[in-house]
C-alpha cells in the first residue's frame, strides 16, 4: 500500500479538550463501577482506625505509641493513621463516593420516572424468538373472537399486576403489550438514595455531635457541662452552648453475682445503676434506671453503662493533724474478682506532698507464698495494700497527669515491703501511722462507682432510617422480577381463534417459565373452563389504559 493510500485510510480521532475532558472524568466518576470501588475502598481505608490508636478517642495512649515506637510512629502520625476519620485521603474518599453516588443515582432516576410514564414496548413480529413462547387455539365454536381474546388477555394481566396497553385493535391481529416489576428498579434507586442519605447521617453526627466518658460515685453527681467530663471528644463544628444542662445522680449500684453454678461462681449476671435525672436545672427530679445495653435517654443524649467498680473511701492527715484528703479514691478493676490498682495523690499535704499506689481486694485471702489474693468480687473482706511517697508530685507545673497512675520515680518511698516500717495494709475502718510523723492514712468505707459513655449522634436517628430503606430497596431489587409479556391473538382459516404469547425477562429470571405455566392456566380458566366469565363495556375499556 502506497503512502497516499495509507493517508487516505488513516483515522484521526477528535480532541477532547477542556470540556471533552472534564465530561469524561465525570462520566468515569458517576459510573456504578466506580461509585462500588469507592465504597470498597472506603472500607479498606477504616481499617488503620482499628489498627492504631485515634487520637480522638485517646491522645495519651497516641502519645506513648509514638514514644514506644520512635522510627515508624513518626512516619504514621505524618499520614495522619492516628487520625483516620478526619485525614485528608479519608475524607477525599468519603466525598468522591458521595459525589459519585449522586452522579449515579439522579440521571438513573430521571430514566426510570420516563420509563414507569411510557407504555409498554411495541409488539415484537415474531413471538417464538422470546425466551418463553406458547400458543393455544379455541375451539371453532367458541364465542371467543380475536377482539375479545385480547381484551380477556389485558384483564387478566392487569389482575396479575401488568400495566397493560391494548393495541392494533382495528386489524386482523390485536395485541396487548404488558410489563411489571418496576419496583425491581425503584428499590435499586431506593437503596443508592439511601446509601446517600447513611453517609450524610454520618457526616452530620461527625460534624455536630459530641462523645464524652464520665466516673459517677455513690451518692455524686455529673452535670452535663463541659469541665465536667473526665474525657470529651467533640465533632467538628461542636461548640458548648449545644450541650443540655441535665444532671445525674448515682443513688446506688446493684450487682449480681453468680451463686449457685459451679463453673461460673462469681461470674457477674446483672448489673443495675439507680439514677435521679434531671433535665435541668430545678427541673422535677426522675427515678431512672441504667442497665448495660439499656441506655438512659436524656438531654438528646444517650447514657451508656460502660464499666464500674469499687471506690475505697480514705482519709488522708497530714503531719500537722489537718485532714489534706477525704473522699472515694476510684479503683480500677484488673480481674474477675475486681483485684484493683489504686493510686491517691495529696498534694495539700504539709509540710509534705503525700502519695500513696497500691491495690484493692473486696475479699482478701492469703496465698500460699504469704501474698493476699483476691477470691470473690463481692466485698466480704476488704483489704487495701499500700505503698506511701512524699516529695514533689508534679501537679503544680500545669503538664497533664493520668489520675489513676502515680509517677514514684521522684518521690522518697516511705512505706514498702523493703523498709523498716513495712507496707500499709488496711480493713474497713483501720488506720496507719506514716514513718517520720508525716501523717496517717484511714480506710472509711466502700462504695461502688459507674463508668458512663454519653453520646450525642444528631445523625443515629437518620442513619437507622436509611439504613433500613436501603436494606428494603435491596430485598426488592434482589426478588422482585421486571417481566414484560405480549399477547397477540388472530383468526385462523378454519375459524378458530389462535391465541400466542411470549415472555421475556430483564436479565435473569429463573420465575419466567414458571409464569409463562401460570398465564397458561389463567388462559385456560378464561376461554376453556365452561362459559366464559361476563364482563362489561367498562372493563373493556380500563384495560386500555398504562
């Protein structure tokens, strides 16, 4: 082939250009392959959050991964692994599939309101191609024309759920034209419409609501304030004045404990938290009750019981003989039995700063190697075992200090196992002496403590919502089958009305040759079974409507 040849035949395609191009990428975009790779890899980019630690929920425990970890934490912390939900390639995700959604879902709905307004296709010319094809002919004698054939076919459609257009009326061969199942498409759209309106619920809740832990003793009180929080996480675009000025009160914690199984004594069965609630201040007091899995609703919040356990109550002189500390010290449980580390910070202490880290055991026993042990979680015989400091505690500089862990690594150690006066080892209602005459320490009391999760999520009630239509609009694009039917009736030589249909389905439908049986016994039933059902002009006429 010469060149002249060659250049004559060569194709030189258009160039996009700006808006060529910009056309394509939103083709690409709001393509459904698209918008389900978005949300799978949506999934995927979550997964760091359960890997590392989120400083939303816990800067100090970030803080130390990043120190325990010196050569990759730095690394991460720079692509932003301990704040997933708010990075930037996580929020490009989240807003590229909400987009891609939107594209997707508006252009199919506007095709689908045409189609559901638009009469059913035109008769194909030869039935027997379709997938499921029948014919029957009447009997000569039959009172049954071929108009009438077709009007009777429309009916029985129609009562089976077609939209149904009669047509070609005024020839030798009428036809009628029907289709059902478009609820099959409008769950589709229901189901992308609500994947939309879950990412917007969440996007709300993220942006205005707010998360909150709180430690409640026996007999104390939380006002829903902010300074009141012992840990509090806002959204985005949280500010204060949104919090209800409700209060809580801990009247009494209840557990029950397994008594009677052999395998499982001890083992907690029911926790119960009596609350009084107020919805603000001067506001009637409520008796409420806080169970797990129960949440308390107040305030536009939810209330969950997260943990407990127990609060020793002590009293802490001074080496003047002026009371420096008095009040329920919170014990965090490590085992079954409630074995708790405790930890007491006095820093009003004169002419001393006093610090006391030891344990709690609601039943003490004493092991084998002289060691006490806990044996049961209910307080049968409580025991604290304490180690006592003084010096500096560091609480006047202003750096941020974990309540329940004492630093002892600047402190003078005063009582211990390793000197001369020995650990402080108390029950109910005993004191110790502290070396030097720096004070002593009381054991008055036991109450019991609730750890509470408050949670304000403005998008929960939207989220179940949609959450729910999407799983409906999923049933129904999944079982409900879009059919369409044609039904052509004529008169054959000999007089006999001939009647044929076909059946075809919109993608698979295993239920096809199932109905094209049932249509053939409606048939059946109208033309065979005896004399034919009457009907009036009127229901002619109706089954000509789409």
């Amino acid at each position: 082939m010469s060149k002249t040849t060659a250049k004559k035949y060569d194709v030189e395609l258009p160039k996009l250009g700006f808006l060529g191009t910009v056309r394509f990428i939103w083709a690409q975009l709001t393509s459904m392959r698209t918008a389900l790779f978005l949300l799978l890899l949506l999934a995927v980019a979550a997964v760091p959050g359960s890997l590392f630690p989120q400083r939303p929920a816990n800067p100090a425990v970030v803080t130390q991964y990043i120190t325990d970890h010196p050569q990759t934490g730095p690394w991460l912390d720079r692509f932003q692994l301990f704040d997933v939900y708010s990075s930037v390639w996580f929020s490009a995700i989240y807003l590229l599939l909400f987009v891609s959604l939107i594209g997707c879902v508006i252009p199919r709905a506007i095709k689908h309101w045409q189609a559901m307004r638009a009469q059913p296709p035109r008769t194909p010319r030869r039935l027997s191609r379709l997938p499921e094809y029948a014919a029957m002919a009447l009997p000569a004698g039959s009172s049954v024309t071929r108009q009438t054939a077709v009007e009777d076919a429309a009916r029985v459609l129609k009562r089976r759920g077609y939209r149904v257009h009669v047509r070609d009326t005024d020839t030798d061969r009428p036809s009628v034209g029907a289709e059902r199942g478009m609820l099959k498409e409008v769950g589709n759209l229901v189901f992308h419409v609500s994947l939309i309106g879950v990412l917007i619920s969440v996007a709300v809740g993220g942006l205005f609501g707010y998360r909150g832990q709180k430690i409640i003793v026996e007999g104390e009180s939380f006002v829903n304030t902010l300074v009141s929080y012992d840990n509090f996480t806002p959204g985005s675009n949280f500010h204060e004045d949104r919090l209800a000025p409700y209060s809580l009160q801990l009247d009494k914690f209840e557990v029950e404990f397994d008594r009677e199984s052999k395998t499982h004594y001890g083992q907690p069965l029911d926790f119960t938290a009596n609350m009084t609630t107020r919805d603000a201040p001067g506001a009637e007091a409520k008796k409420q009750v806080l169970k797990v899995n129960e949440p308390l609703a107040i305030g536009g919040t939810n209330v969950y019981l997260v943990g407990n356990g127990y609060a020793p109550v002590v009293t802490v002189r001074d080496g003047d003989g002026n009371v420096a500390y008095q009040g329920p010290v919170v014990a965090v449980p490590n085992d079954g039995a409630y074995t708790s580390t405790m930890a007491i910070k006095v820093p009003d202490a004169k002419p001393e700063q006093l610090g006391f880290v030891g344990f709690f055991l609601p039943t003490a026993v004493e092991g084998e190697d002289g060691v006490a042990v806990g044996s049961d979680p209910d307080p049968f015989n409580p025991r604290l075992y304490l180690n006592s400091y003084k010096g500096d505690l560091g609480l006047d500089n202003g750096d941020p200090k974990n309540v329940y862990v004492l630093d002892t690594s600047g402190l003078t150690v005063l009582n211990d196992r390793k000197q001369e006066a020995g650990g402080i080892e108390l029950g109910a209602y005993e004191s110790a002496k502290l070396p030097d005459g720096l004070g002593s320490i009381t054991f008055d009391g036991l109450k019991r403590y609730v750890a509470l999760d408050v949670d304000h999520d403005p998008g929960q009630g939207g989220a179940l919502v949609f959450s729910t239509l999407a799983l409906l609009g999923l049933g129904a694009s999944l079982f409900i089958g879009r059919r369409r039917v044609w039904v052509r009736t004529g008169t054959h030589e000999d007089g006999r009305t001939m009647v044929e249909w076909g059946l075809l389905a919109r993608g698979e439908d295993p239920r096809l040759a199932a109905e094209s049986a049932a249509l053939r016994k409606l048939f059946e039933k109208e033309w065979l079974a005896g004399d034919r059902p009457a009907h009036n002009d009127r229901d002619a006429v109706g089954v000509n409507e789409s």
